[in-house]
C-alpha cells in the first residue's frame, strides 16, 4: 500500500507548522509596516509642513525683532545728537554772545553742563571770522583759526553741523557740534567736542549682551566711531544700495549678520554685526524641540504599534488555536461519523466470520464422534481447522481496515502511492459497494509517482468521497476514480453517476455543516476540503444537475501547508 523509500518521521503536525510555517510573521510585519506607515506619513507630512512654517515664521520674527531693536539705537543716537545741538541752540540764544566771552563765564558754563552731559570734552565760541573769542578744554586751541575748516565752510549755510570725524589742529579723531547765531553785525558760533568713548559707548549699546560689533560709518564707508569688538575683522557693508529712508536692513553673510540704517540727523549709517548663531538661539531651539518631540512621538507610535499589533496576532494565535481545536473535534466527529456508516457493513461481515467459523466447527465436533483412526475423518478435520484459519485471519484484516480508516493517528509524513491508497479504501467499502449494485471502475496511471505526504491525512479526504458518491448514487450506479501525475504532483479525479449537483449548492458544497444530502452531516465534504488546504492541496467540483459530479483532488509532491 503506502511505500516508503526511507523511516517515516512521526511529527506533530503544529509543532511542524509553528517551526517551519510562522503563520502570522508575514502577517505580524505587514500590519506594523501598515500602522506605521499610517502613523508616520501624516506625521511627516504635517509635522514636517507645520515645522517649515514654524521655522519660517520665527526666523522672520527674529529677524523683525533684531530690526525693531537696530532701529530703537538708531532713534537713541539720532536723539541723542538732536538733544545735544540742542543744548548748544540753548545756550547760545539765552545767555548771548557778550555774557559767554566774559572772563570766567565760559568755563562755569562748560563745567555745568559736563556735570550734566559728561559727554562734551571741550566747549568755545567762535566768530564769522574763524578766531576762537573764548575756549575751555584740554587742548590749547585759542590761538586757533578755523576760516579753512570744512566744517566752518559748512556752518556758513546752515544753523547746525555734526562733522564728520577728523583729526585737525589737536591730531586726535573727533568730532564736534556746532551751532550759529546770526546778528545784526555778522554771526558767532559755540562749538563743543564730543567725547569719543562715550559716544563710542552709546553705538556699543546696539550689541546689547551679545558678541559682535557696532560702528557708524559716513558715506565713503570711513568709521565714524571705533569697532565695539576692539581691533577685531571688521565686516565692510555695502552702503550703496541702502536706502536714505528710516528702513533697517538686514544681510545675512556667512555666520553674520549685518543690520544697517542711516541716521537721520547726521549722513552716517549705523552698522551692526551679529554672529547668527546668538541671533538664531531661539530658532535652533525650536529645531531641537521639533526632533526631540518627533522622536518622542515616534518612540510611542512605534512601541503602541508594537504592542497593539502583538496583542492582536496573541489573540489570533489564540483563535487560531481554538480553532485548530475545533477542527481536530471535527475531523474526529467526522471519522466517527464514518465508522458508524462503515460498522454495519463491517458488523455483517464479521458475523458471516463468525457464522461461517461456527457451522465449521460444529461439523469439527461431529467428526470428533467419529472414528478419528480413519484417514478421511482426520483428513477432513484438519480442512476444517485451515477454513477457520482462514475465516480468522479474514476478520482480522478487516478489523484492521476498520481500525486503521476510523483511528485518530499522529500525522506522518511519508512517501505514499496514491494508487495503492484508494484500493485499500475500495477494498474497505467493497461490501458496501456490491450491496448498493455500484460498478468501480479504476483508471489508475501506472508508475504513478509517489507524493510525500500523510497517509492518514489523504484517507479521510478521499474515503469521505468515495462515500459521498455512494450516498449520492444510492443503488445501481457507476463510480470512476483516475489518477494521474500532473504538475509535479498527483491529480485524482472521482466520478459517480449520481443525480449531481444543483447550480444553487455548488458554492457551498464545501462550507462546514452544509448537508448536500439530507442524511447527510456537513461535514464530509468541509474537512475534506480543509485538511487539503492543510497539505497545500486543492479539491473542486464539476456537475450539472442529472449527469453526476466529478471532484477533483490535486496533490502536491510534497507537503506544502498552506501559510495563513
């Protein structure tokens, strides 16, 4: 029946499936890759969208904020040089020229105002004709005249100068305000110089704690003020495109950032450099919070995926389980089923056994009456003892038949002849087979090549439908079973002459509990079909209603269950 080129190995089928055949590992990684998927790509799309625009939004705020404060400086010394021309207008229209040139008055005048404003360094008054009439300060500029300064060119056609910085007779930079007063006669002048540190100090303050530089500069780029860094590389601004407007600009050049405007009271533009890295403090914050919570979020999207989808595929394997279970129930109620269709024609058979072995022996026990010398009486009893033999040896491989096509058995997997199979399943309903009138007609391919799969396995499934044909045809009729090898496997077709199948049941002829017949479980069909689905087999049926059904049984060579 089944040969066998090598030791069958007796394995259990689950655990074989669990170790060869993880079930739901494809299923497991295709549900993470679709919840992350789901979860990350929305994620990146709007979070990604939402950071540029968070990004863009605080640099322009930045950068808006660090324009306000340039601009809030400029004002400052724009203010602070109109308040200190003031203070000149002031003192040359309330105290006149005759009091200021006064022995003595110029310098109680420059010494109270130094301790109001200790930003002036000298103080002196100066007539139409460029000659100090009155000087107080640190330097000896009485004797002085001015007539070929450029700043007294200047004064001539306005009320106020602010100079640009030069060194003239003191050799020093500096830079001074002066104020005209016209009179009747001609016009004088009070001129003061500023404080260069303290002014260079007030320009510092443009920086505010940070590092960087801050300059005034005139039109042909000159500084007006010493670099607030001290010496270090001063970055040369491009003035020739700044507009004379109250505008702050900002350039961004390298690891720099250039923040320039004009004044208003005087032609020079105020220069700020910041390094961008302090300028852009809170906006590479910003950048860090964005990845620490995108990492974050990803670290709970990704452990929530993983717990979520290892719970399900728990359950599943749970239900999977259960119903492994529920099959391995049905499959033994459906042997049970078919031993109680096969136990009265195995009943009948083994009590002609028992009756044939009873009618020998009671002619044994007539002989043991007889003269036993006699060579034909002792003779004939020994036939006797080899017919009961015979009739036990008969019941014993039926018994056999019986045990091994009703047993629950480990799965095997073996090499079996399919051929030698169905004969000993037609041998095992032989009886049944010539009480309903059925011809059998075998179309067995010889040299059939053999399969590695379970025996037992492939005896349920074929026996449930040999005896679905028998059901289906009921008396006189004709079942035709061929095997052939086809596609690196074996193909089986069983034919049966019974009424067939009607249009409206061949779609669920194979669903649990669904009775073609009405004697019929259900469940025949069903098993039959999940058990091959088990060994990466299929079964189908053929029918049209009046001219029987063929099912069709394909196998492959080797046992291939199928990956759920």
């Amino acid at each position: 029946m089944e040969a066998s080129r090598e030791e069958p190995r007796a394995v259990g089928l689950d655990q074989m499936q669990e170790r060869d055949f993880p079930y739901f590992r494809r299923l497991w990684k295709s549900i993470v890759v679709a919840l992350l998927a789901a979860s990350f790509i929305p994620m990146l799309l709007i979070g990604g969208g939402l950071y540029y625009y968070a990004v863009a939004i605080i640099r322009e705020k930045t950068l808006e904020a660090l324009q306000h404060e340039v601009n809030a400086h400029r004002e400052a010394i724009d203010e602070f040089l109109a308040g200190r021309s003031m203070d000149l207008r002031f003192l040359a229209s309330n105290l006149g020229l005759e009091h200021l040139t006064s022995p003595g008055a110029l310098e109680k005048v420059f010494k109270s105002l130094q301790e109001q404003l200790p930003c002036f360094t000298d103080l002196g008054i100066i007539d139409d004709k460029g000659n100090h009439l009155a000087y107080v300060g640190p330097y000896d500029l009485l004797t002085r005249n001015y007539r070929d300064a450029e700043w007294f060119r200047s004064i001539q056609e306005k009320e106020v100068h602010i100079s640009d910085v030069f060194t003239g007779f003191r050799k020093e930079p500096h830079f001074i305000i002066a104020v005209k007063r016209a009179e009747r006669e001609g016009f004088w002048i009070i001129r003061a110089t500023m404080d260069a540190a303290y002014f260079d100090r007030l320009v510092a303050e443009v920086r505010g704690h940070r590092s960087g530089n801050a300059f005034l500069v005139n039109r042909e780029g000159v500084l007006q003020t010493k670099p607030a860094a001290g010496g270090g590389r001063i970055t040369q601004p491009d003035l020739t495109t700044l507009q004379s407007d109250s505008s702050v600009r900002l350039e961004e050049r390298g690891k720099q950032i250039l923040a320039m405007a004009w004044l208003q009271r005087v032609p020079w533009a105020i220069v700020a450099e910041f390094d961008s890295k302090e300028i852009y403090r809170s906006l590479r914050n910003a950048k860090y919070f964005a990845v620490y919570a995108f990492l974050l979020g990803g670290m709970i999207i990704v452990g929530t995926v993983l717990l979520t989808t290892n719970y399900l595929i728990m359950r599943l394997e749970r239900k999977r389980q259960s119903i492994r279970v529920l099959d391995q129930q049905l499959q033994h109620s459906d042997r049970i089923s078919s031993s109680v269709h096969l136990a009265s024609g195995i009943v009948q058979e083994m009590n002609d056994t028992l009756s044939n072995i009873d009618l020998v022996s009671s002619w044994i026990q007539d002989l043991s009456h007889r003269n036993l010398t006699k060579e034909e009486n002792l003779l004939e009893m020994r036939e006797s003892l080899v017919q009961i033999k015979q009739e036990v040896s008969r019941a014993r491989k039926t018994t056999e038949k019986f045990v091994r096509a009703t047993r629950r058995n480990l799965p095997v997997i073996k090499d079996v002849n399919v051929n030698d199979l169905l004969d000993e399943i037609i041998e095992l309903l032989e009886r049944e087979i010539r009480f309903n009138k059925i011809e059998v007609n075998r179309d067995f391919q010889d040299s059939l090549p053999l399969i590695r799969s379970d025996p037992s396995l492939l005896r349920q499934v074929f026996q449930n439908i040999v005896l679905n044909a028998i059901k289906a045809i009921r008396r006189e009729g004709t079942i035709t079973i061929t095997s052939r090898g086809e596609n690196e496997g074996v193909t089986v077709l069983v034919a049966d002459t019974g009424p067939g199948i009607a249009s409206e049941m061949k779609k669920r002829i194979f669903d649990p509990l669904y009775a073609a017949q009405a004697d019929g479980t259900g469940l025949g069909l069903s098993i039959g079909a999940s058990i091959l689905r088990k060994i990466g087999g299929r079964i189908s049926a053929q029918s049209d209603p009046g001219k029987g059904a063929v099912f069709k049984v394909e196998l492959p060579s080797r046992f291939e269950p199928a990956k759920t």
